[in-house]
C-alpha cells in the first residue's frame, strides 16, 4: 500500500514538472512575441500587469535564455522521473542526436526576432524553431531517463549481494602464516589478510592447473615457516621447483634456527645432487608391524587401484610376503642388510630357497603358514600368482641409481629432531612418477612415524599435488598430529581426483579433518562441495513489473550461497576462496573469504633472479680427476646382488647343517 502511494505521489510532481515547463515555455513566446500577440488583440490587461510585477520584481524575462532555462529545468525532471518501460531499441547515439539539434534550436532561435520581416515571419518562426528544440530536447530527456530509470540492475551477475566484508586485521604468532588479500566490498576494493594463526590444524590448497595455488600459497608457507624455525619435508613433484625456494631461504633465515639445520635431498634422478638415506633402517624398526606398514605403503604406490580392493587375498598376499622379507632383513645380522634394494632382490630368489629361509625363523613362520600350506599342498598355481603379484611391480624399482640412493645413511628421518634439525626435499619426475612414487612413499610412512612425536621441533609437512603418491597414514597424521607441532599443507585439483587416487573413504577423511583451505579454480562436485562448507547469507533480491505504463519494483531478502558454485568455478588465477581456524586466545570472527591473494610479483621476481643453484652432495670424482658416477653407481648395484646371494647361500647351508631345520628345505628329485 505504502509504494502504491509513493507512486502516485511520484507520478503528481512528474506531471507538475511538465507542467511548469510547459507554462515558462508558453510565458517565453508571449513576452518575447508580444507585439504580435497587440497586433492580433490576443493579450489579456491582468495577464500583462501580472508578468510585469514579475519581471520587475525578479527580471526573469529581462533575457529568453532565463525563462528557457526554467522550462529546461522542469522538462528535466519531469523526464528523470519517467518511469516507462525501457526501450531497448534506444541507443545513446540517438539521445546525443536529439539534444544536439534540439539545444541550438532551443536556445539560439533569438536572431529571428531581428530579422527585418514583418511581426507574422518573426512569431511563426520563433515558435516553430523554439517548439522543434523543446520537442528534440523532451524526447532526449524521456530516453535518456529510460535508461537511467532501466528496470535491469547493475549488478548483473550479483556480486554486490555476495560480496562481504573480510578480517583487515594482521594476526601474527609464532606459527602464523599470513597471506595480504585486496577484496571487493561496498562497491570498492579494499586490503585485507588471510591469517592461518593455526597451521597444524592442516591446510588444503585446492586449484586446477594454472590457477596460481603453488605460486600464491604453498610458495608462501615455504617461506614463512622458514623464518618462523620450522623443521620441513616438502614433496616437489616438479622437482627442484620446490626444493630451491626451500634451499635458498634457508640460506637467509639460518639464524632463525637454535640449531643449524640440514638441507637434505632425495632426488633419483640426479644422484650427485642427492643424500644417501635408508628409509627402513633397522634402527627404527621396533616391531614387525613397521615392516608391514613399509610393505603396504610400497606396494600400494606401485598398485594405485589396490587402494580400493584392500583386503583381498592377492592384495593382502604380497604385501605380507614383502613384510616378511623386509623384517628377515631386519633381524639378519642386526639389521645389516636391511634396505630397500636388498629386499627387491632377495624377493627375486627362486621362492625354493624364500620360504625355507624366512620359515626357519620362529617370528616368521606363522607369518608365511599361507604361503607354506600352499606350497606343501601342492597348489603351485596359487603360490606363483601370489609371488608374482609381488615380483612383477616390484621389478619396475630396480635401478642403479634408486638402489645407491636408498642404500646410505647420510642422514636419519626423524627430522624435527631438536638436536638434529632437517629441511629434506624429495623429488619426483612426472615422466617416472609410476616408479619413484613407490620409494618416496617409503620415506613418507618412516617420517610419519618419526615426526609424531611429543618433545620434538616445530614441523612442517608440505605436499604438492598429493594424488601422485600414496602417503600412508596421512588422515591419521592431520587428525593427531596438532599436539606435536606438525603442520600439514596438501595441495592437489580438486576432490575427485583425491578420491580416485586415495579412495573414497580415505579422501573423506582428509576432507572434513582439514581446518584451513583454499580454493582457487575448481569445478562440479568440488566447488558445490565448497560452497555448501561457506554456507549462506541474507540477500537482498529486486523484481520488476512492466507496463505499458509504468515499471513497478518490489524487493524481498532470502537465505543464499554465500560463494556459489558457479562463481568458485569462474574465479581468475591468484584469487582464492576459503576458510581458516583459529585459536582460543585469537578470534577470528570472519573465518571465510573471497579475495585476491596479492603478492609483489616484482620483489619475487628480484628474489628468484638471485637464487643459487642447489650444490653437489656427493662427489663421484676419482684421485685421477675422472668422473666415476656410473662405474660407483654400478659397484654398489652389483654389491647388493652379491650381498644377496651370499645371504641366501650362508642361511642355506646353515637350514641344511639343522637337523631340526632341514625338513624346510625341498626335497631333492
């Protein structure tokens, strides 16, 4: 009722202003044409002596261009408060036409009246002239309020209404990690901070390729973490993309560190340019399961889809006969011979000489009872198919140069130790990811163990593109881990891809335990996903009716996607969305946000022209000067087969010397 009444109160000063303008339009003619107006005996005696007192009083008609000025004025709001339909045939071409030949005709038509002609030439050209102007002027003035007075918002695509303000407040401890953000809100752009005052409730980056999450995010918590102390594993798919932002701002910020940190590598492809370390040392090996847990993560890296076929009996199969192995090496010798390349090639022994082996050991033989039964119950078939789901990916891993990297101890991977701090960067090869991803899964499982742990440095665990190796026990890391000081950053595209490649179950766990996340770009499901996680806000919505007549406008507030899915899967490179968790002792009200992560592209720039190159760790020059890296390379390869051999040949002349063990052995045809 209430708008009803504003509109027809709207609709009496539009006609009032006509009106006027009209009556100073009608007032102009007859006093600058009076004389026409006497000669016609058109003029009234009280009209004259009221127009008189005026012009007295006020000197309006003391010139035409003040009376035409006061029609103009009323034409023009009377056709600003137009409220027909939008013409979408009207262009501003033809509005500037319109005024451009109606303002002359309007305002400059004076010279008719000095013309020397009679009083009839001088009033019907005045007229005309002056009525063309005003006309060309109306019709200017009702388009031109079409368009101001349009029925079609603004805000088309409705960022006013999904735009909010975001925390501008910088929140710095000694574990933050603070991002500086530009954000849209209230029709201007303002400066803001993404402020994850609490790391080690886990972050995930999310973005497909090219939307700057590396660039923006992970590049950032490498630096930061640096400088705030912490202990680091980065996983560098693209290796050394990673590994030499790590390298060289660790060379500025080592007095960051009571201890002077190692920068350690593992890098397959290159070995001069990597540490030596074995990731199944026998030292932190305490009990059989930890040989299980190595065998599980390897063979799931070498078998992605095994990941969603766990327990069933040619997956469980080989990976306890991996186990066993890897835990006779363990117990062989005090752990001597324990290591990676040792275990591949006593895997590949005639499984005549394996068996009898590993069953002569008490902690092992009910381990293998399976493989024994079949073995003794002449089920050969089965037998081989078991072994060979063991021996068949594990042959893709005999290398020279993974068998010299993993086969050293240059250094442990209990890397947050507080006397023996660690920067350890391993890299991958997207050409040979298939292979590496199952030895640097390896070193991923070990340093679970060894990092979660009480008493132990501040530590961080970087992970770019995560779905490309298989990271046993990470949901249980994130979900225990924030006690002990562990922050786990995890960047990949999106969630199907996490699901593909983890599983179902696992990926909705890492989900939903995750405390901070980004998004940059990200599609379907994904950013439907987010945008449910955002949730929603009071909007304000406007409605248009249109009449011949009029435009009537009503308004009415809903409940609706804070971010939708559609704007998640539009956003440009460098421009986030998300959510960060806070602390009891800092607050954050306003956890979520949408906003441009800003980063000085040219101080960056500067920084990375300066970078040094990641040095040489291991020399394989010889006393003569000569490059030996393939001849050393190569001794050690041999050295481990020979190792192995001998191994197999000393255990069975000792089960042939035991009586009690010799029945272990095959029968001789």
């Amino acid at each position: 009722m209430q708008q009803e009444d504003d509109l027809r109160s709207l609709e009496k000063i539009v006609q009032f202003s006509r009106g006027s303008s009209v009556v100073f339009l009608l007032l102009n003619v007859y006093w600058f044409c009076y004389e026409w107006f006497v000669g016609h005996r058109l003029t009234l005696a009280i009209i004259d002596r009221i127009l008189w007192n005026i012009h007295h009083t006020t000197g309006l008609f003391s010139y035409s261009s003040i009376t035409k000025t006061c029609s103009l004025f009323f034409l023009a709001l009377g056709c600003y408060g137009t409220k027909s339909v939008r013409d979408g045939a009207i262009s501003r071409k033809q509005i500037i036409l319109a005024a451009v030949i109606g303002f002359p005709l309007f305002f400059f038509n004076d010279f008719i009246l000095l013309l020397p002609v009679n009083s009839d030439v001088h009033f019907f050209g005045y007229v005309l002239t002056q009525s063309t102007g005003y006309l060309c002027l109306l019709a200017a003035g009702v388009w031109l309020g079409r368009l101001l007075n349009r029925p079609i918002s603004d805000d088309p695509f409705n960022n006013e209404n999904e735009s909010f303000r975001q925390e501008e407040r910088l929140l710095v401890n000694d574990y933050s990690v603070n991002l500086p953000t530009r954000y849209y809100w209230h029709e201007q752009w303002r400066r803001g901070w993404i402020n994850i005052i609490n790391p080690f409730r886990a972050t995930m980056v999310l973005g497909t390729p090219g939307s700057g999450k590396s660039y923006a995010v992970v590049n950032s918590y490498i630096r930061q973490q640096i400088e705030k102390g912490f202990a680091m594993y980065i996983y560098d798919f693209k290796f050394d993309d990673l590994s030499v932002i790590a390298y060289n701002h660790l060379l500025r910020h080592l007095d960051k560190y009571p201890v002077r940190p190692k920068f350690c590598v593992i890098n397959f492809d290159n070995p001069r340019k990597s540490n030596r370390c074995n990731p199944i040392d026998a030292r932190f090996m305490t009990d059989i399961s930890d040989a299980y847990e190595s065998a599980y993560t390897i063979m799931l890296n070498l078998n992605k889809t095994w990941i969603q076929k766990q327990g069933d009996f040619f997956v469980d199969s080989p990976i306890i006969l991996l186990a066993a192995i890897i835990w006779y090496l363990k117990i062989y010798e005090d752990g001597r011979y324990c290591t990676f390349p040792h275990t591949i090639e006593f895997l590949n022994k005639p499984y005549e000489q394996i068996f009898p082996i590993l069953t002569s050991y008490p902690e092992l033989e009910n381990y293998l009872s399976p493989f024994m039964d079949a073995w003794k119950g002449g089920a050969q078939d089965q037998l081989q198919g078991q072994i060979a789901s063991a021996k068949i990916p594990l042959s893709r891993m005999i290398s020279p140069q993974l068998y010299w990297v993993m086969t050293g101890n240059d250094f442990t991977l209990d890397i947050n130790n507080p006397q023996d701090p660690k920067i350890l960067c391993v890299g991958n090869n997207p050409d040979r990811q298939n292979i590496y991803s199952a030895a640097l899964g390896l070193y991923n499982s070990r340093i679970v163990r060894l990092i979660n742990q009480k008493g132990k440095l501040k530590s961080s665990v970087i992970i770019d593109e995560l779905p490309t190796i298989y990271f046993r026990g990470l949901d249980n890391l994130i979900a225990t881990a924030r006690s002990n000081k562990v922050a786990v950053c995890l960047g990949f595209q999106d969630f199907s891809q996490l699901e593909r490649d983890y599983g179902d179950k696992e990926a909705k766990v890492i989900q939903n335990t995750v405390g901070n996340i980004f998004s940059g770009q990200v599609v379907g499901d994904t950013a439907r996903t987010l945008s449910d996680r955002f949730g929603k806000n009071v909007q304000l919505r406007e409605s248009h009716s249109v009449s011949p007549e009029s435009v009537t406008t009503s308004t009415n507030t809903q409940l609706d996607a804070l971010i939708p899915p559609s704007k998640i899967a539009n956003l440009t490179q460098g421009v986030f969305v998300g959510a960060v968790a806070d602390n009891f002792d800092q607050r954050i009200e306003q956890k979520i946000f949408h906003a441009e992560i800003v980063i000085d592209s040219k101080t960056v720039k500067a920084e990375t022209a300066a970078y040094v190159p990641i040095p040489e760790i291991s020399s394989f020059i010889g006393e003569d000067g000569t490059d030996r890296i393939q001849e050393i390379i190569h001794e050690n390869y041999y050295r481990i087969k020979a190792d192995v051999n001998a191994i197999v040949k000393r255990e069975i002349r000792r089960i042939e010397a035991d009586p009690h063990l010799v029945h272990l052995l095959p029968k001789k045809k």
